[in-house]
C-alpha cells in the first residue's frame, strides 16, 4: 500500500478546528511493537472504503496480519446489507485491519465481527465515557436525549490470496457528528451521548488496544467463544437480548419473538409465540420494545 499520510495533507484540512486531523505518528508509536498485533497504522486523507482498500492489498500480498488502515474521509464507506456509511471529514473513525486467525477453525471465524463489538464498546467506554450496547450482530448504540441510537458499525470480510485466508475488519465510529449532519434520525454520535473525550487519536488507540486484548483471549482458546470470555461478554453487552423483535431474514422471510440468546455459533435464538427457539445467522433485526 502506498497511502497518503494524513498528517502531511495541506488545503482544507483545518477548515474545522474542533476536528483535528490524525497524528499518524504517534498512533505509530503508542500501537506499533515488536511482539505485538499491530504491524503498521496507515492514515489517507480520502478513500471509497478501507475495507475494499485493505483487501485488495491482501489479495495482492502487500498487507499481512496486524495492518491497519485509517481514513479521515470515506466517500463509498459500507455497512451490512450493502447499505452506505457516509460522514463529515474527521467526524469520526473509520479504520479496517486485516486478520489472520489460521489456528482457529474457519468454522469460528463467524464471531470476529462480534469481537470486534466488544472491543469497541470496551475501548469507547473506557476512552470516551460513554455507556455503550450492542444491538446484534454489529451494531454499536449509544443513548442521545433518553433514545438509543446508532453511533456506529462492524463489517467483516474475507480476504487474502489462497495460502492464507484473512479477514477484514472495518470499524465506523461517529464521535463528533452535531444534531443537524446526522444523516438519518435514528443515527448518533459520541458527542452527542455527552462523550468526556473526543479526541479521535486518544480514542482509536483504545480501541485498537482493546481489540489487541480481545483477539489474543479469542486466539489462545482456539476461537471457543466461551472458554475465552467473548460469548459471555457480548450477552451481556447486548441490547437485543430480552426485546421483543423482528428478524427480517433472507428470501423475504421473518419471524418476530423474544431474543433470548446468542448461541455457541454467534447467532440469535429467537423464541416465537409458537414456542419455537430460532436461531437466526443472517439477516436484519428490528428492536420492538425496549427493555
């Protein structure tokens, strides 16, 4: 990769002060050290997505495990479902890094988007001050004037060329969105949740530190998701557990009931009026009643 380094940008990058640009040297050396996941952090100025970026430099062979790359703007950002992520310059995170778990069965790798929750809500909440839940799979929520709105999204993606299948990993964060750039009503921001910090570089160094920590408990237990803490940690985490919902599934299919837990392979077992306990793998969920 040959990315454009952030910090050297010139022209319009000032043009909001309370919107710094990265400090990709320093996020170098608080992330980047020997033994650790972390083998390099990449800021550009502007892409179409990091994820699409980082896997194309994977499939090449010129990303390895522990690759991080960052963009201060995303212009063709994507979430799950294909749906588009778009946000002011330097409003907030977006940032992909490529994994290679080739010890843990591919079987497992299914949970890596949901660990990726867990290590962004723990690295927010510490980072930031902000009371932060999950909303199954991957979606990150924050609470704004007593309603709960997403402020952020996971997206996994294979990658890698055939002697070493990777994941992808893209991480988006809104930290200092303002009331009137949201571009949906149900969106939010860590401002707005009244985060203590918004400073991107303090942030995303607790993020990636927590992912380190959660990927090596993962990795150490073969990727059980209940040996290494991780399915646990989610539940707990998770907002979708104990409402009553409606999973919007493939084939223009769905089923609404209580979601009762997440089981050993990452799904949601919905419990219906029927009596029937589902499991749902894919798909899109809808919170009905608030716990």
């Amino acid at each position: 990769m040959t990315p454009r380094d952030a910090s050297d940008a010139g022209g319009g990058r000032w043009s909001d002060l309370d919107r710094p640009p990265l400090n990709v040297a320093a996020l170098r050396r608080g992330l980047v050290r020997e033994g650790g996941l972390w083998t390099g952090v990449d800021v550009v100025q502007r892409t179409g997505s990091t994820n699409s970026d980082l896997v194309a430099a994977a499939d090449a062979g010129r990303a390895g495990e522990g690759a991080v790359l960052v963009a201060e703007e995303q212009t063709t950002g994507r979430g799950r479902l294909d749906r588009r992520w778009t946000a002011p310059p330097r409003s907030g995170l977006f940032f992909s890094v490529l994994l290679t778990p080739g010890e843990v069965p591919v079987a497992r790798w299914g949970w890596l988007p949901l660990l990726t929750g867990v290590a962004v809500a723990t690295g927010l909440s510490r980072a930031a001050g902000v009371d932060t839940a999950l909303k199954w799979p991957n979606d990150l929520l924050v609470t704004v004037g007593g309603e709960e709105r997403k402020a952020g999204g996971i997206l996994a993606e294979r990658a890698g060329r055939a002697d070493e299948s990777a994941v992808v990993v893209g991480v988006g964060i809104n930290v200092s969105l303002r009331a009137e750039e949201l571009p949906v009503p149900q969106a939010g921001s860590l401002a707005l949740a009244g985060a203590v910090s918004t400073d991107r570089d303090t942030l995303l160094r607790s993020v990636l530190r927590s992912l380190e920590e959660w990927y090596g408990r993962w990795r150490e237990a073969g990727g059980d998701p209940a040996e290494s803490g991780l399915q646990e940690t989610y539940a707990a985490g998770c907002a979708t557990l104990g409402r009553t919902v409606r999973a919007e599934l493939p084939g223009d299919r769905s089923i609404v009931g209580e979601a009762v837990a997440v089981d050993g392979d990452g799904r949601l077992v919905i419990a219906t009026e029927e009596g029937v306990q589902e499991p749902v793998g894919a798909g899109d969920i809808v919170h009905l009643r608030p716990v």
